[in-house]
C-alpha cells in the first residue's frame, strides 16, 4: 500500500504524516516491509510518482472513468431490451396454455407441423371451450424505441458527430466555418486525447527519473566523433524535459488533413506572401507520403555565377543575386560591356535586370572596402575590451559604418554615371534617345495619319450632306411645278364656265376647246 504514516520514533513528533510504502500478508496480516517513498534529501518529503493513470473521463477519486464505465449502462440496457424483444417474438410465434382434463388429444408429445390436422376426443362441447392459450403479447413498438435510443446514445458519445468537414473545405467553404465545424466536432475527442498527452508525459517524467538514477553514469561506446564518451545519466539530467512531441490538440489524420488543406488554401489566395514550397510540404507531410523529397525537390539556393552565366541568365529573364567575396569590379565592368550590345539595348527588361544586377554589386564592394577600412580600428578596441565589444560600441561602429558605405555607394555611382556620359559624347548620340525618338517618330506619324483619317471622313459625310440638300431642293421646285400647274388648269375651267353662263348658246359649239397654256 502507497499510505502516509506517522512512525513513531522515525518521523517527527508534530504528527505530520509521511509517504510510505508497506507491505502486508493479506493472510496473516504482518507487516512485512515498509520502505520511504520520498527522496532522502528532500526536505519537503514529497511523494514520488509511481503510478500514471490514463483516463477517459476523470473521476471523483484517483481512478477515473474508462469508455466501458459510460457506456457499460447503455450496453447493458440495449442488450436486455434486445433479449426481450426476442422472448416476445418467440412466445409470441410459439404459444401455450391450457386444455380440459378430459380432452385428449392423439400423439400430444409430437409437435404440430404446418399444415397438419389431429384428432381430438372431446367428450361433450367445442372444441374452443376446452383450449385456453395464454396472452402472449407481440414484441412492443415502446421497447423497440428503447432499444434504438440507447444505442444511438452509445454511438452519439463514443464516436465524433458527423459534420463533414472535408465536403466543406472541398466546396470552397471560409476558413473559419470549416474550423468551427472541426471544434465542434472534435470537442469529446480532443479532450480525451489531451487527457491521454498528459499522462503520457508524466509517464516520460518517472521514466527519465528512473533512467537518471539506475543507469550507469557512461556510454559503453563511443558517441558521435567523441572520442571521450558522454555522460549517460546528465542526458535525463532535471534540466531536461522528456516530454511528448505530438500535439495535444490534433488527434486524427482526417483533422492534420483539414488543418494543412486550410493552409494551402490561404497560400494559394497571395502566393506572393507564402512560402509554397514549405505549404505543400506540409500537406504532403499530413498525408503521410513518404520521400517528399523525390515528389517535391527542395528549391536550390542560389549560387555564386561567373559573370558571363549571369549574362545569359539575365536574357532569360531570371533574377540575379550577388554575393560576398566575388570580383565585384570584374562582375560590374562586364554588365556594363554587355549592357552596350545592340542585343540587350533593345532589350529594356534585360537592361532593368543587369542594372539592378550591377546595384548589388557595387553595394557589396562598398561595403567591403568600407569594413577592410575599419577593420584594425575595430580588432584593436575589441582587444581592449577583451574580444567583446560592448553593445554601445557595436550600435556606434555600425552606424559609422552604414554612413561610410552610403558615400562610398554615391561616389562610385556617380563616377559611373559620368563614365556612361563621356562614352555617350564620344559615341554620338546616345541609342536609347534614339531608339526614344524613332519611337516619338512613329506616334507622331500615327497621329498624322489618324488626323488625315478623321478630315477625309468629315470631307465624306460633307459632300454627302450637301447631296442630300441638293435632292431635296429638286424634290421642292418639282413639287411646286406641279402644285402651279395644277392652279393654271383650275383656274382656266373657272373663267371657261363663267364664259359659258354668258353665251349658253355656244355651250356645245366650244365644248371641245382645248386649253394649251
């Protein structure tokens, strides 16, 4: 037994009780050892750990409770259901009861088969009179539902609610409602598997203490290039923690899944601001697949190049790195020679590139000369300090280093910009204002040309206007033609029948005068 006892003459007089370990015939009842349970040297006597407890639930003592403890009540009570609901069903199918003393019935100890007939000796009445079956009732429909709601209870408590989460993440569903529907799935589950870390890593604590004191104090054999090898026991030493590695907060496949999909979904949205690299690998990684190397070669640093591959590199667009300890003059001086290529001068993304290219370089040589500069200052205040600068003094070098290097950058940028503009004289005109001016050229004639365009059409559509006028003024006098016309002849008729009022006589002698005019 793991008791706290109060030993006379062993422990103190005030009554404080004090780990022990006893041991008693269960027979006999006779102490047989009883051994301290705390380190000798500890003075606060505290109890060592001897047990780990893993529990499902916690409990209201030290045991705790386990799955078949919460579920134990609901299994038994749907297994008895189950029995009755059988029983019922059979006595209903098979029925008994009782018969009359004097009815006999031939061949009584042979069961009926289905579709047989005996003869029955009735000595006086029906045959209903004489039978008595007993009330069997059918299985009840009550006890069926109770049957079905203490299993889906079970299920509802030892299994995680189904929430589909993965059919949400594949429909494109928000971040935070596929990890609300994680939580609120993984709710009982995350706290048994939290339960479970915990004691696992008290278990590693009692392994370690006892690894730390029943091991030998070295190797048996050389550790590593060593050729002394290491202490044994200072590796499970107080100041190291053995603890679990996994994370108390995922506990299935199915939730690292969900978790890593989420994360390279959000990488997905701004490649830009992620590592992609590192986002696949860690969905690959939650997967499970194995050598993620040959599927996903690690990306390749950048090297340092000679200049002439980062010449070709820089015509296919790829970005250039300059690096310390290069020839920086030598890099600079056959940027600048290719840049004056007919090739790259027609070329602006490859001049940007060689341009910022050759930046970098003259930044690193700057910074260079400057610290070779400075650098006995610096190695003889370091020995005055003892090989340690005080941060004060570091914060001051380093802000005079960063002034030298800014003159030293706009000095060599201004002598190589007065390089290019003395080649530029000697040359001519320089061919980037050239090509600009053919380039001026070519939008000044296309803007000509759009110009003649548009007049020539205005000139169309004018002439066509005038057309439509001219059409129209014709179409005006033709039609007053006609309308005088046709007054002349009525009014021709008019004083023709006012003549013929006058003289009725030469009505029908000057009928047919025709009218010229």
């Amino acid at each position: 037994m793991h008791v706290d006892l109060n030993i006379e003459g062993i422990d103190s007089e005030d009554g404080i009780k004090v780990p022990y370990i006893v041991t008693i015939d269960e027979g006999s009842s006779n102490v047989l050892s009883i051994y301290r349970n705390y380190a000798e040297q500890d003075p606060q006597k505290k109890k060592k750990q001897y047990f780990v407890h893993y529990k499902f639930l916690p409990g209201f003592s030290f045991y705790g409770f386990g799955l078949i403890h919460m579920l134990g009540g609901l299994s038994r009570t749907a297994t008895s259901a189950l029995r009755q609901l059988l029983d019922a069903g059979t006595l209903s199918n098979l029925p008994a009861g009782f018969k009359a003393r004097g009815l006999r019935v031939k061949d009584d100890d042979t069961p009926l088969q289905p579709g047989e007939f005996r003869d029955v000796d009735a000595p006086g009445g029906s045959l209903r009179e004489g039978l008595l079956p007993l009330p069997y009732k059918e299985p009840s429909q009550t006890l069926f539902q109770l049957l079905g709601f203490c299993v889906e209870a079970g299920s509802r408590f030892a299994a995680i609610a189904d929430q589909k989460i993965g059919d949400a993440a594949q429909a494109g569903a928000p971040v935070g409602t596929t990890m609300a529907l994680m939580e609120r799935g993984a709710r009982v589950m995350s706290a048994i598997h939290k339960r479970l870390h915990y004691a696992q890593k008290i278990e590693f604590k009692l392994l370690s203490k006892i690894f730390a004191e029943a091991l030998p104090p070295f190797y048996p054999y050389e550790v590593g290039q060593n050729a002394v090898p290491s202490l044994k026991t200072e590796d499970f030493s107080d100041d190291i923690d053995i603890v679990p590695v996994s994370d108390p907060n995922i506990f299935s496949m199915s939730q690292r899944v969900t978790l890593a999909q989420t994360q390279l979904q959000l990488a997905q949205a701004d490649p830009g601001a992620h590592n992609m690299y590192e986002a696949y690998r860690r969905m690959y990684q939650a997967l499970g697949v194995k050598d993620i190397d040959v599927l996903l070669p690690v990306p390749q640093e950048p090297q340092p190049q000679d200049p002439g591959l980062e010449n070709a590199a820089s015509l296919r667009g790829s970005s250039l790195t300059a690096f310390r300890g290069q020839n920086q003059p030598a890099h600079i001086d056959s940027h600048r020679a290719f840049m004056s290529s007919v090739l790259v001068k027609n070329n602006p993304q490859v001049m940007a590139i060689l341009q910022g290219h050759i930046m970098d370089h003259v930044s690193i040589q700057a910074r260079e000369e400057v610290e070779d500069d400075n650098k006995p200052e610096i190695e003889q205040i370091t020995a005055q300090y003892g090989g340690q600068l005080p941060e004060e003094l570091q914060l001051q070098f380093q802000e005079k280093l960063e002034e030298q290097v800014a003159e030293k950058i706009a000095i060599m940028t201004e002598e190589m910009i007065g390089e290019e503009q003395e080649m530029m004289q000697e040359l001519g005109q320089d061919p980037l204002v050239d090509l600009k001016q053919q380039e001026i050229n070519l939008r000044a004639q296309d803007i000509e040309r759009k110009s003649m365009v548009d007049e020539a059409k205005l000139n169309l559509d004018q002439q066509k206007l005038n057309q439509d006028a001219e059409i129209a003024q014709d179409r005006i006098d033709s039609q007053e033609d006609i309308a005088q016309l046709r007054a002349n002849v009525n009014l021709t008729k008019q004083k023709e029948i006012e003549k013929s009022k006058k003289n009725p006589r030469t009505v029908d002698v000057n009928k047919n005068i025709r009218f010229d005019n």
